[in-house]
C-alpha cells in the first residue's frame, strides 16, 4: 500500500486544488510589465508628436495673378517656403481661372535668389523672365494650350539688394 505524501495538512501534495491551477505572476513582475507598457506608450506617443510636427505645410505668398485676355485662365507668380532645412523657390503655374489656385504642379520653379515676372503675350502665349543666374529646377514649354516662352535677363534684380 502506498503511503500518501503529506505536507503537514489533511490532504496529500498531489490531491490540493491548487496545483492545477496556472502560477501566478508575482507583484514584482506585474508592476514590471505596468511601467513598460506605459513607457512604451509613452515613446510612440513623443514618436507621432515628432514626426506630425515634421510634416508642416509650406508657406505660399503670392507675387501676382493675371488673368488670359480671354479670360478662361489665370496667371500666377508665387513664392513658396518649406521650412529652414529648404530654400524658398518662385513658381509660375497657369490655372483655369474658375479653379481654386494650388500650388501643386507648377508650369516653372527656380530657387528664390531672383526676381521673377509672367506676362501674358496674347491669348495663347506667356513670357516667364528671369534672373540668367537662377537654378532652374522645372521649365515646361506647354501648359493647357497655352505656350510658355523663357528669357533669362540679368537686368532683373536680386532679392536682397
């Protein structure tokens, strides 16, 4: 006969309730597991407030608007600014004139060291001058119909001077 294994109380080790149950996790564990959980909470929250804050929008000023001799479409000279860790650039773009203007895809970009000018030259056609010594970065020739002529000139004047 087996003798029961005795632990100083009625029932045997084997037979207790308990032992079937999952061990708990101890004070020092569960506080633990409470302050990362917080600290990682805490670190995505200064990760999204970091990155949102380096999505800021550019400022848009503008230099003029003109309207076609038709009148169907609309002439804009503006300056935009992203920020310190980027230089401003002028932009030109031609836009229906019943259109919200946006400055999304412009028709010309050069950095903002220049002056620049946009004149309509008939129904059709627009002169873009600008200083020779500017950084182009974009020129289309075309733009809804209308053909886009380009006179770099060192008569127009540097920002600043």
């Amino acid at each position: 006969m087996a003798l029961p294994i005795l632990t100083g109380r009625s029932k045997p080790l084997l037979e207790r309730e308990d032992m079937s149950r999952k061990p708990r996790l101890s004070r020092r564990v569960l506080i633990s597991l409470g302050v990362a959980s917080f600290l990682l909470l805490l670190g995505g929250i200064f990760y999204w407030l970091l990155v949102s804050s380096l999505d800021m929008p550019c400022e848009t000023t503008m230099i003029s608007e003109k309207d076609s001799p038709d009148g169907t479409l609309r002439l804009y000279v503006f300056d935009v600014d992203c920020g310190a860790t980027t230089s401003t650039a002028v932009q030109v773009t031609i836009l229906p004139a019943a259109a919200k203007f946006n400055r999304d895809d412009p028709s010309f970009v050069c950095d903002h060291d220049t002056s620049v000018t946009a004149i309509w030259d008939g129904p059709s056609n627009i002169v873009v001058r600008y200083s020779s010594t500017a950084r182009i970065f974009r020129q289309e020739t075309n733009r809804l119909g209308v053909n886009i002529r380009y006179q770099p000139t060192s008569e127009l004047k540097i920002y600043g001077n």
